[in-house]
C-alpha cells in the first residue's frame, strides 16, 4: 500500500467523507464508535484488496502517477 499512499489516502477520504457528512449518507453523529471502527477496517481491507489487484499489473497507484507527471513535466 506503501507506493499507492495519495491514492489510497483521497479514496478513503472521499469514501468516509461520503457516509458521514451531509453530501452522502450524513451518518454523522447517528454511529456508535464500535460501527465506525468497522466501516474503517472494511474500507482499509478494500484498499488492501485493490492495491494487490493493481500491482499484478502496475508499478505505482493512478494518482502517484499523476503527480509524477505533473512533477516532472514529462513521463518517468
């Protein structure tokens, strides 16, 4: 998961950002902290599960190479 930080960090921030605030599900503030925990620990287990998917057949994560172009100015 290590080379697809940036990616996996804005995943989950959109995903969680989705449930609980008022643009998604607004479950914030109606979970109990034992509910949470497990929606975290299924949404981290998803980004195991797609950061293995994409290594089969990537180097690094879609949005580290967007960056990587954007920082370099050509591809590397």
């Amino acid at each position: 998961m290590g080379r697809m930080s940036l990616t996996n960090y804005l995943l989950q921030s959109v995903l969680l950002g989705f449930i609980f605030y008022g643009w998604g599900l607004c479950y914030f503030g109606m979970t109990e902290v034992t509910m949470v925990i497990k929606i975290a620990v299924v949404i981290f287990l998803v980004e195991v599960l797609f950061s293995q998917f994409w290594f089969q057949k990537y180097n690094i994560g879609p949005l580290e190479r967007i960056w990587r172009r954007l920082s370099y100015g050509r591809r590397k």
